[in-house]
C-alpha cells in the first residue's frame, strides 16, 4: 500500500520497515485511505482492515474504536504538516520570506498529500467532539507559529507588535477556512493559487495589530 505523508511521521516511518511490527502504521494507513474513499461516516472499520490487510481483531487490540484510530492519523498528519512548515520557514532568508514560504508548504503539502487533505480540511468535521477538539489543537499550533514569524518581524523593526493570541487564531482558522472552502469546490489542486492572498490576510494581521 502505499503510503501516504503520515510515513513520514518519526514514530510511524520505523513501522514501515520490513523488520517491523507495522500493523499500527499501516491501520493509520488504512483509516486515512477508507476516509479519503468514503467519507468518515460510510468509513468502516472493515475498511480500514482491507487497505491495512490485517484482522478486525488486531485492529481492536490497537485501537478502541474508528473514532480513535481516525484521530490518532490526523494527529500524526498534523505533525507533519507542522514540521514541514517549520523546515520551509526555518531555511527562509528573512521573516517576510519565511511567512510565505510557511504558507506556500502547507499548501504545496495538502495539494501533494490529497489522502490527508480531505481529513484535515473535510473529514475531521464529521468525526466528533473529540475531533473538533483535536482541530482546534491544529490551528492553535499553526497560531503560534504566525507568531513566531511576527516576532522575528518585530525583532527587525520595533514599530510592529505581535498580533493577540486570539488575533493569530482567527488568521488561522480564516486561513483554514479559505483552504477548506477551495478544497470542498474544487479539491486540493490549485490550492497553490490561494498563497498571494493568504499571505496578505497575515500581513494585514501583523500591521493592523501594530496600529492599534
């Protein structure tokens, strides 16, 4: 099977070897294709265990319930969403640069990896309480780093403030809105078309808040 951005995950990729017990991994795996295929409402467990190709009775040894498995590969996938926004921001010359290259990695990530972009931007929506919970742990974290960007910018220039952390999560859930709205209308391509105004909104962000 083959695999998508959740075996780039540190505590996943081990699993995939061949020297491995991978039946966790691929269960992640499998729950992530059958949502992707179905929805999470018509996903099964049955699903998931014939793209995983094990028992319905190892998949309940590992996991509770659908509901657990399927937020336990959001949560990895988010990781790594995360972590290549972080390495695209980190090799970025400056803090302006850094900000779009951020965006333009999340993006170029959901429009590379479309097996978790229906989870992260559609599915998740279906999953729950607890999946909404773990959504808003998701924007909370891409807040943060929006401010990390906007406190290299005041570093640089100390007429500008860091925005409120409530300022940073509305441009983050605005941000995931747009992209989610996109991704309903028109799935994940031209997804890239998104990065001059999204970039925007976060400068709008920075220097409206540096106004007040």
């Amino acid at each position: 099977m083959e695999a998508s951005l959740l075996g780039d995950h540190p505590l996943l990729a081990p699993l995939l070897g061949a020297e491995t017990d991978r039946r966790r991994a691929r269960l992640l795996e499998g729950m992530t294709r059958a949502v992707y295929e179905k929805g999470y409402a018509a996903a099964t467990v049955t699903d998931a265990v014939r793209h995983a190709r094990v028992s319905r009775g190892t998949f309940y040894e590992l996991f509770a319930s659908k509901e657990a498995c399927f937020l336990e590969a959001y949560t990895h996938g988010v990781d790594v969403l995360v972590d290549r926004v972080a390495v695209a921001v980190d090799a970025a010359p400056d803090w302006r640069a850094g900000l779009k290259a951020g965006l333009a990695a999340y993006l170029d990530t959901l429009v590379t990896e479309p097996l978790f972009a229906r989870s992260y931007m559609l599915e998740v929506n279906a999953a729950g309480p607890l999946a909404q919970a773990a959504r808003d742990a998701a924007l909370h974290r891409f807040a943060k780093r929006y401010g990390a960007s906007f406190a290299a910018a005041v570093r640089e220039d100390a007429s500008l403030r860091v925005p409120s952390p409530e300022a940073l999560f509305v441009l983050a859930a605005g941000v995931d809105q747009l992209v989610s709205a996109h991704v309903r209308a028109h799935g994940p391509a031209g997804l890239n078309d998104l990065l001059p105004a999204l970039t925007d909104a976060a400068l709008t962000v920075l220097y409206g808040s540096s106004k007040e």
